[in-house]
C-alpha cells in the first residue's frame, strides 16, 4: 500500500495539479472556518462572500469542483482574508 502526503497526491495523476488543488482545498477551509468563527448566518454569509445561496451551500458542503481557484481568491478576499501564495524549493 503506497502512502501519500495528502489525498490529492493520491488522486491527481499530475503533481503540479495536486498542488493547485491543495491550494483550492485549504482556501476552502479558511472560508468555511472564517464564517463559522465571525458566525454569519447565510444571507450575511452570502452577502461577504458575493454567492448565492446555492454557491454557499456548495462552498460549505466542500464541493470544490464548482470553484475554480481564482474564485476562491476572490471571495476569501471579499471577506477581508489576505490569500497569500508561497513558492519554496521541493522538500523544503
């Protein structure tokens, strides 16, 4: 049984891929978890991240398909997150 660093490294046949979605994902779980602490009900949550309510319910059911990673800039930046990309040599 091979063991990977994350599940994305399991499924992404192309590494680069892997990382753009590890990105994706922990851009997700900042935006859950920064409405979940500042306690937005949906309409405020709705109105902060610019979605609808079907968009929100997607973001917060972790449905990352539907976000493309310049969106989720965009709405983590909308809620007053700063999103910073760090680039570090492999096995840093």
């Amino acid at each position: 049984m091979s063991k990977f660093p994350s599940v994305w490294d399991a499924i992404e046949e192309d590494p680069a891929q892997a990382e753009v979605m590890k990105i994706r994902s922990e851009l997700m779980r900042s935006i859950s978890q920064r409405i979940a602490d500042e306690g937005w009900g949906p309409e405020e949550a709705e109105a902060r991240c610019g979605l609808t309510v079907t968009g929100l319910t997607a973001l917060l059911a972790g449905m990352i398909e539907m976000f493309p990673l310049e969106d989720l800039i965009r709405i983590g930046v909308r809620m007053g997150l700063k999103v910073r990309i760090t680039l570090e040599p492999e096995g840093f």
